[in-house]
C-alpha cells in the first residue's frame, strides 16, 4: 500500500500539482521584504525545481499577511530573457483588487489569491527567473525571484 501511495504522490507533483516553491528575496530594503508568511504554489513545480511549458498559462497562488492597510495592490511579473533582462508579462491584468482580492487589504490580515499568468511564449526556452513583485499604496509588499526552466 505505501509504494502505491508513494507513487501516486509522484505523480501527482509530477503532472501539475502545486507545491510551495523556493524563492529568492528581491526587496530593495536592507530589511527585506516586509510582507509576512510569503507562500508560492505554482503549477508543475515543486520545492526546487519548477518545468513551465512556454504554450501554457502560468497558475501561481499566493499567500500573504500583510504589512500594511492599502487601498491598492497590484502585481508587477516579468520573466527573464537573454543577459538576463526581465521582461514584463504583456496582456496581465496588473490590478490585483480588480478581480482577485477585495480591496481595501488590511495589515495583519491574510491573504490568498490563485491567477495566471500568460503564456511565457516571448522568451526563448532555456533556464529562466520569473520575478512576481507586489506594490501597495505605500510600498514593496513583496519581491520573489523563482528559477524556472522553460520548454
């Protein structure tokens, strides 16, 4: 019974389950990011390591406490191309309070949202950082760089 449970498991990471992903940190504060309890669940990826179709929508949930009471939040993603230039998502629906969080947030409280991005067909396959960063009204609420593989 376990090495079917065992397998299953696999396969289900394996296929599209959605695992917390390891993350690098990328607020300017020499304080870091002042959002709490940071969590980043993305489709096909798993701790450390994460396979993204280029023909395929990106699923990301996201979980947070937040820092601060804002009117606003909206999400800034881009995906790195060659030289590792960050390149913005086009057509993202950037206004986080729009459709996915009821706006105003308030500090302390958490939050969880799923969305996708587009299609990250603009950039060739390869090895690749996807950067996920979120503003508030009155600052970075958090910045996240991901390393991806793209094919």
């Amino acid at each position: 019974m376990a090495p079917l449970v065992a397998i299953l498991l696999f396969l289900g990471l394996a296929l599209g389950g959605h695992a917390d992903v390891k993350y690098e940190e990328c607020c300017e504060s020499s304080k870091g990011c002042p959002v709490k309890d940071l969590s980043l669940r993305i489709q096909s990826c798993n701790y450390d390591s994460c396979f993204l179709n280029r023909n395929s929508t990106i699923k990301i949930t996201f979980t947070l406490t937040s820092d601060q009471s804002t009117d606003n939040a909206f999400l800034d993603a881009g995906i790195s191309s060659w030289a590792d230039i960050i390149m913005p998502f086009p057509h993202l629906e950037y206004n986080l309070c729009h459709r996915l969080l009821m706006c105003p947030l308030s500090e302390n409280v958490t939050y969880a949202w799923t969305m996708d991005l587009p299609e990250p067909d603009f950039v060739n396959p390869g090895k690749r950082i996807l950067r996920l960063k979120a503003v508030g009204n009155k600052r970075v609420m958090f910045c996240a760089k991901v390393n991806v593989t793209l094919y």
